[in-house]
C-alpha cells in the first residue's frame, strides 16, 4: 500500500513509517522542516528504496498543495504540537496555534484525499489521537483539547465515509518517552514566570509534570505495532490503543478528575 505519515521527524511517526516500510509498502515520511530531511531518510537504512521523505507543514499552503497530488491508500495524521500551562492564563493565540495544528491541519490534509478516496470505493485514514483527549490532562489542556476534538472529527468522519468504502480509524498512543512532553511541559516557562493565580502554586505544576513523566514508556514499539495493524487490518477496529495497561486508567483517571 501507499501511505502518506505526516510528523515523522521521530518518535511515533518516525517508527512506524519504518516499520511499514519494512513490511514492504511505500511510504511518503513528511516532516515539519526541510532540515529534518536528510536524517529522516537515513533512519530507514536498507528499506529507502520504497520511501520518500518531504517536507509538509499543515499549515503551509504550498506543501498542502503539492501533498494533495501524492497517490495513498492510506493516510495517517500524525503531525501535532502541544503547549502548557493554566488554562486560567496562558495566553489563547497559543492555544490556537495547537487547535490550528491538530485539528484544523489535519482536517484539511485529510479533505484532499476524500473525493479520490471516494471515487475508487477504496481508502483508509488514521487519526493518531491521544489517551491525553478522552482524560483529564491539567496544566496540558491545549494539547488534550485538541484531541479530544480528533475524537469527533473521526467518529463523524467515520459514519460520514462509510458509502463512500473509506474506514476511519483512531489511534490512542499513551505516554512515551520520545521527548515531545518534555518540550511541552517546557513551554509553559517561557511565560509563567508572570502568572499571577500560580505564582504560589507551583508546587501543584511540578508534581502534575512529574506524574507525566513517570508513566512514559521507554520505547515506542508498542504504538507502532497497533498503527501496523490499523494500516493492514483487513477488518480495521474503529480504535487501536497502547500501553493497554494505561488505557485502563482512563475512566479511573476520569472519575478523580
């Protein structure tokens, strides 16, 4: 099959494009900048044959363009940045800027690929949302607002492309160790020194961090095998999830909240 994976510079995206790569489909590997490039395409090794890495940038209109014209059979919205801090503060163009990103970016990639989708009665898209987006997630709420709304793009996608032959599928990763909530979290320092509410409560924040931090998984094998089996599933499940022991947290999680 031909897939398309957006934000494949490393962590999630970047392992499973490799490892479908490995399995012999073709693979478009799109990253953020062109500088990721180079490294990108290294990472696959004896499997470039088969891989092409460009740069894509949701909100870039040029890029969205020339990405609309790839031929896929499967497309796999990975692509997302988040942001920290509280919701009672933080400045609202940056939570935009993760909606525009998340949500919005990976509406619009995805409405490209429909009518050819629809025309052969014949396509898949994957949403890599987040156990982040069905709990509570604290002082990360632009990140887990924005997937939260991936839940009903797909869940109303999915009904909405069923005559149409396209299944939609939801891909819930749980926390891994890839260094993207550690730049979030990290986000909130660049402005929080001003706070007014929280500047005796940081105390609240650090231990919120620190939760985070604590149940990252050390490798992203997991995940990747569940979005190998969201890609060649015959019959795909409307939701693949990993860690399974951390998606059993959820509605506790939800309850305490």
């Amino acid at each position: 099959m031909k897939i398309l994976i957006t934000g494949c510079r490393g962590g999630i995206g970047l392992d499973a494009a490799r490892n479908l790569a490995a399995r012999g489909h073709t693979i478009y590997a799109t990253v953020h900048n062109a500088a990721s490039i180079e490294s990108v395409w290294a990472a696959f090794g004896e499997n470039k044959a088969n891989v092409t890495v460009e740069k894509l940038d949701v909100m870039d209109a040029a890029d969205m363009q020339k990405a609309g014209q790839w031929d896929i059979d499967v497309l796999i919205n990975n692509a997302a940045i988040g942001d920290s801090g509280p919701l009672a503060e933080i400045d609202l163009e940056r939570v935009k800027r993760v909606l525009d990103v998340n949500v919005f970016g990976a509406l619009e990639l995805t409405r490209r690929f429909i009518p050819r989708m629809a025309e052969r009665q014949k396509g898949r898209i994957i949403f890599i949302g987040s156990m982040a987006g069905l709990m509570p997630t604290p002082f990360l709420a632009p990140y887990g607002m924005s997937k939260f709304a991936l839940e009903s793009v797909a869940f109303s996608l999915r009904t909405e492309l069923k005559p149409f032959g396209i299944d939609v599928v939801m891909v819930n990763p749980g926390g891994y160790h890839t260094d993207f909530n550690q730049k979030n979290i990290g986000k909130k320092y660049e402005w929080i020194d001003s706070s007014v509410l929280y500047k005796g409560h940081m105390d609240v924040i650090k231990k919120s961090e620190s939760m985070i931090i604590r149940s990252e998984m050390k490798d992203t094998a997991s995940i990747a095998r569940q979005i190998v089996r969201a890609v060649e599933d015959k019959k795909p499940k409307r939701r693949y999830v990993a860690p399974v022991w951390q998606w059993w947290l959820i509605p506790l999680l939800r309850e305490r909240a």
